[in-house]
C-alpha cells in the first residue's frame, strides 16, 4: 500500500470513528466502536488517541464491566470545538453557533428587506459574525467552519445562490467566496430543505433512519432525500425541487391558478378570493401569515377551506414521493407545519390513503423535532467533517 493509500485510510477511518461518535446519543467504549465499525480494537485506540491530541474527543467515565478492569467511555469534547449556522429565508437571517453535538449556545436573528441588495445583507450578517465570535468565550475556543443554508436553486459545489423564487434580488450570489474573504476558515453552502434535513438526521427524529424523504412547506416548499445513509443531490444539486412541479390546476376554486403549497400562495389566493368577495372575516388588505393564522384560529370560513386545500396539495405531492422512493420515515417541516398544528396529521391520512399498504406500513411520518432551528443546525453541521483535517 502506498502513502498515499495508507493516509486516505488512516482518515477514512478516523471521520467513522468520529461520526459514530456524533450520531451516537450515548457515550461508548473503545470495543463497542470496535464491533460497530468492523474495525479492530488497537484500530480504534489508536484513532482514540489522535482525536483526543485534536480536542475532538473526552472520556466521560467508565461503563460497568463483567470482570477485571471498568472501561472508559468517550464522547465528543462539546467545550473546545464549536460550528456556526448561517440561515438565509424570505426578509430573515438565522444565526446560530452550535458544539459538535448540536447543542445550540448562541442564537440572533437579523431582518431584511426584499428590496435591500444581498451584498449588504450578507455584510450585515458577517459583520455580526465577526462581533460574536470574537467575545471572550468563543475567542478561547475554535471555531471548525461556517454553514450557510439559501432557498434553492442553490449550486453547493460552486458555493452560488442562483434564483431562489422569493428572492427576487438574489441572483448568482456568491455567498460562500463572501465569507471565505471575511473569515480563514472552511465555509459551505447547501440549500434549506437539505439542511433541514441534516439537522433532524444528525441531530433530532432520522439519526437512524437509512432512508428519508423530509418535506418543507414554509414560504416556499421544497424536499430532500437521504438513501442508503446518503444526502441524495442530483446532478446538478437540484433534486428536491418540488416548487417547479407541473401540477393539475383545481378547476373550481383556485383563483390564482396555483397549487396552495405554501405560505406566499396561500397568502396570494386568499387575497383573491377576498377581492372576489368571499365570506370571510379576514382583513381586506390581508399582509402576513400571522393574520391568515389567526383568522384560521377563530374559525374563520376561508381560511379554513383554504388551508384545507393546501393539506390536500401537500398530502398528495408527499405520497408521489412516497410512492417512488419508498423512505422508512417522513418528515415533515416548515413554518407553516409549525403555525397550523393539525397539519401533520391531516397530510399524513391523505399520504397513507394513497400509497401502497406496504409502503404505508414500513412507513413512520412525524413532524420536524427542531422547527425552523432545524436548518440553521443542518447548516452548522454541513462543515462536520472539516473537523477531522
């Protein structure tokens, strides 16, 4: 074996080492990594003792022993290493700064204006990465990289914003060669429904599952895939764009001619149903999500037919997907998964209506564990493995 070869392995099985250790909730022993891996214990001790030189890795006491000496547990060290979050919406940035497990130990949101050009949004936010970053607390400690999280299109490989719909000024951002120039460190961009994603699999309700298809229904809608233990991309890095799909219009009620996917449609047919004079009590000049949300809260006719419609659009589009990838678990987010409790459940008897009863059966559909933190923690976690070079 070469050099070279030896090197490729040695790391190989240093970052599977260390992500057992990342996906496990539990600290373990040298021989339990041993016997997950396939790797042998001297294996594993040696690895051990390199994470260790690194700060990557603790001990966190001894398990109980059958006779002779106790071993010793590890986990990841959480106090030396931290990974920071950038989460790009409509009119919202998320920041957050997470420890190797994904626990979340500072958090600020900066607001927009779809009018603002995006090199200044973008300087506001490295602006105030700078500031917190160089506190004290986190002076001490090190920082592994930045990850960025955008509504798609995305290209991650060129680190480029293409044309996410609801921003219509982002255009072709380099977003990623932005940061590298401010910080010297690693710096990732992956689009939103990934990273969401990403932080359920990582950290929330997938860390087991081989196979998921996660949806988000927020301002926009978008999914994501992991098969075979996989982050599934596409080749271009495009799949997962269900906000393009041809869809068959409703021939009766739909006034906008849209499928009522999401936040902005909803909001875009509610108007025009109001300006058609339908029954409501909601405001004529209806602005915000918020607003709709309430209404639908205090039984307001409308919006409860129209939220209705929009269970029925996503129940149908998540069992196409259903049927095609057949996914051990679904997963199901967003803002508007968060606004409108009975949404989950409502999707999921449609989806379970209209796929097969074997899929149906092998399937589990829950809500998204973190909310909207969910994809500013997926996009932490997006330079994980930077931590190991």
């Amino acid at each position: 074996m070469t050099v070279t070869n030896a090197n490729m392995l040695k790391t190989a099985n240093r970052r599977r080492v260390f992500e057992l250790l990342h996906r496990s909730e539990e600290p373990m022993t040298q021989q339990e990594m041993a016997k997950t891996t396939g790797l042998t214990v001297a294996s594993v001790g040696n690895i051990l003792v390199d994470l260790e030189k690194a700060r990557l890795l603790q001990e966190a006491g001894q398990a109980l022993s059958n006779g002779g000496r106790k071993p010793t547990l590890y986990t990841l060290d959480s106090e030396w290493h931290y990974l920071v979050g950038v989460s790009i919406s409509v009119e919202e940035v998320v920041l957050v700064i997470t420890t190797l497990k994904g626990e979340i130990i500072y958090r600020e949101t900066e607001s927009f204006s779809l009018a603002e050009e995006p090199e200044a949004v973008i300087g506001r936010v490295i602006n105030r990465v700078k500031k917190i970053v160089n506190v004290p607390k986190f002076q001490l400690k090190k920082m592994v990289g930045i990850g960025i999280s955008s509504p798609g299109p995305v290209n991650a490989d060129k680190g480029t914003i293409l044309s996410p719909p609801h921003l219509p000024l982002w255009r072709n951002i380099q977003v990623v060669t932005l940061f590298e120039k401010a910080f010297d460190t690693a710096v990732c961009l992956e689009k939103d429904a990934n990273c969401m994603l990403l932080g359920e699999w990582h950290y929330g309700h997938a860390r087991e599952a081989e196979n998921v298809l996660y949806f988000m229904i927020d301002f926009g809608i978008g999914s994501s895939y992991i098969i075979n233990g996989q982050l599934f991309r596409g080749t271009t890095h495009l799949a997962g764009e269900v906000g393009f799909e041809s869809r068959r219009l409703r021939p009766k009620n739909n006034v906008t001619g849209k499928a009522l996917y999401s936040i902005l449609p909803i909001l875009e047919e509610t108007k025009g149903r109001i300006h058609r004079g339908d029954s409501t009590s909601l405001p004529k000049n209806l602005h915000s999500i918020e607003e709709f949300i309430e209404g639908l809260a205090k039984g307001d006719p409308l919006a409860q037919e129209i939220i209705q419609e929009s269970m029925e659009d996503v129940g149908s589009a998540i069992a196409d997907k259903v049927n095609f990838l057949n996914p051990e678990l679904v997963v199901i987010g967003g803002r508007l998964i968060t606004a409108v409790p009975e949404f989950p459940e409502e999707a999921e008897k449609i989806v379970r209506e209209c796929v097969y009863p074997e899929t149906a059966g092998a399937m589990e559909f829950i809500s998204s564990k973190f909310g909207q933190e969910a994809e500013a923690m997926g996009a932490a976690s997006l330079i994980l493995k930077r931590a190991l070079h």
